[in-house]
C-alpha cells in the first residue's frame, strides 16, 4: 500500500509489489504522515518510513526480486 503517493522512491513502484520480511517485528513511526509503504499481516504495519531526506525499510529489498531492484534503482536516481 502506497501511503505517500507523490515520493520520488515508490513513484513508478507497482502498487501490487511485494517485499520480503524475515521477522514478525514492526516499528510505529512518531508521526502517521512519515509511513511510505504500508503492509498487512495479521495487522496493519509501516513497512517503510519517509521523513525528509530519510527512508527506512522493514523488508530485505536486495531479497525482493524485481520489485526491490526497482525500489534500489529509485533509490540511487535510476528510475
């Protein structure tokens, strides 16, 4: 789930893509405002966190497949 629609990292990101998590753990970001990518399982989570010119993630994206590589290739100015 895409929740801040306009960044430059998930702009062109599949809105069906999916990412690999290897832990049952999840942080709640301060402000609601910061979440970038939601998730669902079991509950809803941020699955990565926007605030500024700071990204964090959740999940393994170099684990992603193609939808990963799409979100390192955002990341380093490739999209």
């Amino acid at each position: 789930r895409h929740c801040q629609e306009g960044h430059a990292l998930i702009r062109t990101l599949d809105p069906e893509a999916r990412f690999y998590f290897v832990h049952s753990y999840f942080m709640e970001p301060a402000a609601a405002d910061d979440v970038l990518l939601g998730a669902h399982y079991g509950i809803d989570f941020a699955a990565a966190v926007a605030h500024q010119n700071m990204v964090g993630v959740q999940f393994h994206p170099e684990k992603s497949h193609r939808f990963g590589k799409q979100l390192l290739s955002a990341f380093a100015g490739e999209s």
